[in-house]
C-alpha cells in the first residue's frame, strides 16, 4: 500500500522538514493559542469514557493526549500524523509521562490504513493539508463505526482573520511571490476549508451526514509580547510562508520586514500580551455506515 500518495508528497516534505522545526520552535506560544479551539471543539463532539478517537493530523500530539484524558484507562487515541518527526515527538512524550492508552502512527490520511471501529475522528487543523480531502476524508469515515462521528476545527477566511492577512500584506509590498521555488509547499493550507459551502459539499461527497459547520471566534493570544508574535508571523502561516518562499530575497530586508511587521501589530499589544480576534468552523458529521 501506498505510505503518501503522490499528490501529498511535497506537503509531506514540507510538515517533515522545515515547517516541523518551525512548530517544535514555537510550540510554547503555538500550543496556548490553539488550545481554546480544541476545547470548544471537545463540548460538541464530547468524547466518552471507552471510547476509541482517531486524531487526524495529530502533529505534537496535545489534543491526542487531552482525548487521551477523556477517554479513560477503557478507551484509546490513536494519532496519525504524515510527519515522522512529529510523530516521534509525541510519541515519545506520551511514552515519558507513563500515558498508555494512546498510540502514535505516521502516515498520510489520505491513503494510509487507518484501522476501523473508531467511535470518533478528531481533528485540530489537521484537514486543511490534503490534495484530494475527498479522498482523505472518505477513508476517514470507513475508519468509523457506523454511527461514529466527525469533528475537525478549520480556519475561516483571511478575511475573517485578519490579523493573519494583515502580516501577508505587510510582506507582500516588499517582496516578489516567486514563480518557481525549491522550498516544499504545504498543500492547500490553513484556509483550504474556509468556505462553508465547498466544506460542507467535500465532507457530504466523502459520505457523511448530519453536518453542521459551528463557528467559534476567540480572543488569540499571539505572543506574550510583540517581538515573539512578529516572530511567529514571520515563521508560520501566510506571512512567514511568503518569507520562506522568497528565500535570500527576504533574508536580506529582514530587519525592515520586522520593524514593519511591529508597527503593522502594535494596536494588538495588551499588557498580558499580543492578542487578535481569530476565527474557525468546527465542523461535525457523522457515519452513516
Ligand atoms: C497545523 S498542524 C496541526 C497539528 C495538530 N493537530 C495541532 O493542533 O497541534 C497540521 C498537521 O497535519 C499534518 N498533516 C498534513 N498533511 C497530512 C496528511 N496528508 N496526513 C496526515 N497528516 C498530515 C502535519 O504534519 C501537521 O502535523
């Protein structure tokens, strides 16, 4: 059986390689802003004691460990995720801290035998990556029982987000979108879910039903101050992705990016912190069978 299907492959290097490290990087800031969207995303789909989860594109593994929780010593989570390093990683931190009940496999969702008999599928922001999600999601669904459940948490627009949008625009006045690049792609990226109707129209061609699209905005915790947000910004997401991509081209204005970047977030800066209004669907389905 195939381990990545093809069309994944460049994504697949991309989370392996660079965008891996940028994670492991920053995971201190990343791992506390992200989190109040799991949270939200628990109350609806509401994990139960036994049961068994599949956690798509579970990357360091913190919501693999948080079901974990939920689940009990009588349930199990099992993450899958297409890059190994992540894979280890969380692996290897279930492993130190004596939790039994999870269980860590890398490959790609798209193609990998996911096993069967899931009660649920979640998933925080491991969706949006797949170059066929129909595919991806349709061998999602036969990993479930029937009856089981969906749930996945996607970013809305850029424009619904706009202070991601907002550091893209910063960057984009001073460096050229370059037309061929050797850098690995992550795939459709973060905003490939974003339309409600194409979401919703993918998730019912991947055969499942009762779909619902919940929106749930948040106060987002960008930094503690504005030097670490800018420094995320300018390492992760559509601003840091064009700044990887321009290569040399960005290294060179780098300190004026940045000074830039400052001025563009300063309205954001609080005294607990750099904060933005972020905006996502958490979206839940269930198995026909
Ligand atoms: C934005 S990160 C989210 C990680 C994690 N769910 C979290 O919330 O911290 C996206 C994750 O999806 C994984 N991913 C991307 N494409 C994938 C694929 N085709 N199959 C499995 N995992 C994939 C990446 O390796 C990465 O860990």
């Amino acid at each position: 059986m195939e381990t990545v299907a093809a069309d994944n492959e460049e994504a697949v290097e991309a989370w392996s390689g660079v965008l891996f490290d940028r994670w492991a990087k920053h995971r201190d800031v990343l791992a506390v802003s992200i989190r109040p969207f799991s949270d939200a995303a628990y109350g609806l789909c509401r994990p139960q004691p036994g049961e068994r989860v599949l956690d798509v594109g579970c990357g360091l593994g913190e919501t693999t460990l948080a079901l974990a929780e939920m689940v009990g010593p009588d349930g199990e989570v099992v993450g899958i995720d297409a890059g190994e390093r992540f894979v280890d990683a969380a692996a290897e931190e279930a492993a130190a801290n004596g939790i039994e009940n999870v269980r860590y496999v890398t490959g790609d969702v798209q193609v990998a035998d996911l096993g069967s008999g899931y009660d649920l599928a979640f998933s925080r922001f491991g969706t949006m990556f797949f170059a066929s999600p129909v595919a991806a999601l349709r061998n999602v669904r036969s990993s479930l029982r029937p009856g089981g459940r969906l749930c996945m948490v996607v970013w809305r627009s850029k424009l619904a987000n706009e202070w991601l949008h907002r550091g893209e625009l910063v960057v984009d006045q001073y460096l050229e979108r370059p037309e061929e690049t050797d850098e690995p792609t992550c795939g459709p990226g973060p905003f490939s879910m974003a339309n409600a109707d194409t979401t919703s129209d993918i998730v019912t061609a991947a055969g499942f039903t009762d779909i619902a699209l919940h929106r749930c905005d948040i106060d987002y915790l960008m930094g503690d101050d504005l030097d670490k947000a800018i420094e995320v910004v300018m390492a992760i997401g559509p601003a840091g992705e064009l700044i990887r991509l321009a290569g040399d081209e960005a290294e060179k204005i780098r300190p004026k990016l940045e000074a830039e970047l400052s001025d563009a977030y300063a309205d954001l800066v609080r005294d607990d912190g750099v904060w933005a209004h972020a905006s996502t669907w958490i979206v839940t389905a269930a198995n026909p069978g």
